[in-house]
C-alpha cells in the first residue's frame, strides 16, 4: 500500500465519520419530534446536563488525541534529528582510524545511509514495522564489521573508544526513530472517539428538534469540524505514509550524505 493510498484511507474514515454523524443528528431530530411534546410535558430536568457530559468527554477525546499526536509527531521529527546528529559525529570519528582503515569503513557506512534513505522515502508500507529493512540491516552489519576489524588492529586501537560508541549511538538513534512508528494510541481509543462523536450528534439532533427548520449549517459544520480533527490526528500518527510527512526532517539527513565524500 503506498503513502497516498493510506492518505486515502485517513480521508475516507474522516469521510465516513461525517456522514454517520449527519446520520446520528438525523435520527436524534426524528426522534425528538415523536417524542419532544411528551418529555416537556413530563419535565426534562437534567438533561441538558447530561447531554454536556456526552459533550465535554467528546472535546476531551479530541484534545487527548490531537495532542498526544502532536507531540509523536515533533519526537519523531526530533529523533530524525538525533540520527543526523550521531552519523555526523561516526563520521567525523572514522578520522581517528589509521589512513589506510579509513576508506574501508566510510564505504559501508555511507551505504548504510543511503539505505537509511531509501527506506525514508519509501511509499510502502513496510511489512514490519519494528524490523529494520534488509538492505539497513545488512550495511549496519557490514559498517560495524569493517569498524571491529580496524579498530581491533593496533594501528586502530586508538580509535576504539571514539568510533565504536559512535556507531552504537548511531544504530541505537536509528532504532529508536523506527520503534517510535509503532507507538499509537489504543485502539480502544478511537473507537471510542467514533461513538462519543455519533452520541453527541445523536443528542444534538435531539436538542434541536421542534425548533424552525433543520439547522443544516451548524449540523454540517459541527460533523465537518469533528471528521477533520479526527483526519488530522490519523495522518499524525503515521507521518511517513500519509499525505502529513517528516520529508523535511529527512532532508537534514540528505544534506549530511552529499557531505560524506
């Protein structure tokens, strides 16, 4: 499945959402009208308080969520940071190597980037989320195995307590960054955003029954405001295969790579 295709998919359960809540503010008037007259004769009392109970825990959900993928959304961008940050410093550290060790671990590691970049820039979504992909894993292999073989040397053994914690650091920052996309709210959560948005419609549609007219402007925005709120968080939490990407964070990663001579 490629970026735009889940991109897609965010847009048609924000699609979704707005309709069912049109749906839910429907049945709630209908229903209203059959049974307004009966409950005012018969005294509402607390139901508006009641029906705000339903309404403020929707607008809490919406708040949880937004702003717990807001704040994934900014980690993630900062450990694409970190990884910029720690390939840097491996680089600069394979200067400690004797000049001849140098070249046959600066080969591998800027495979290992250009790998790194390629998989960033991937429109698929990867089988395993948690698993590096096979061409980052076999270049971490390879980089960490020419680094062990010089600095095992005793030419090199001056560059073992720079370069080897370097590369750790790097690998450990990379690993970091693809765990962090596996990390989302319970479903539960959204699930339960979906029906506290269909049980707030459903009141709405109820509370304004027997007035004049059907109130299709504030039903239509109210439904639209909900649905894109929840289309925003979606494409927060999966910012490297929606139409939201971290492509600019990335970007900081292809400028080190063109600096890797």
């Amino acid at each position: 499945m490629r970026n735009w295709e889940v991109g897609l998919l965010a847009m048609a359960g924000a699609l979704l959402l707005f309709l069912t809540m049109i749906l839910a503010q429907e049945l709630g008037w209908r229903y209203g009208l059959r049974v307004r007259p009966t409950a005012e004769k018969e005294g509402e009392g607390g139901a508006g308080l009641m029906d705000n109970a339903v309404f403020g825990l929707l607008g809490l959900l919406i708040g949880f969520t937004f702003s717990g993928s807001a704040a994934r959304f900014d980690h993630r961008r900062e450990l694409v940071g970190n990884i910029v940050n720690t390939t840097g410093t491996a680089w600069q550290r394979i200067e400690a190597l004797p000049p001849q060790w140098q070249d046959t671990v600066r080969i591998p590691l800027r495979r290992y980037v250009d790998a790194l970049l390629v998989s960033y820039g991937s429109r698929r979504i990867p089988e395993n989320v948690v698993r590096a992909p096979d061409a980052v894993g076999a270049a971490q292999d390879a980089t960490w195995s020419q680094a062990m073989k010089a600095c095992l040397t005793p030419e090199g053994e001056k560059a073992r307590m720079l370069l080897l914690p370097a590369l750790n650091e790097m690998f450990g920052a990379v690993e970091e960054e693809r765990l962090a996309r596996a990390i989302h709210p319970p479903r539960v959560i959204f699930a339960m955003l979906g029906l506290t948005a269909l049980a707030a419609g459903f009141l709405a549609g109820f509370a304004v029954a027997g007035g004049k007219g059907r109130g299709w402007v504030h039903r239509i925005g109210v439904a639209a405001t909900i649905s894109f709120a929840v289309y925003v968080v979606l494409e927060m939490e999966f910012p490297r295969l929606g139409l939201v990407r971290v492509d600019r964070a990335d970007q900081a990663l292809t400028e080190l790579r063109a600096s890797m001579r």
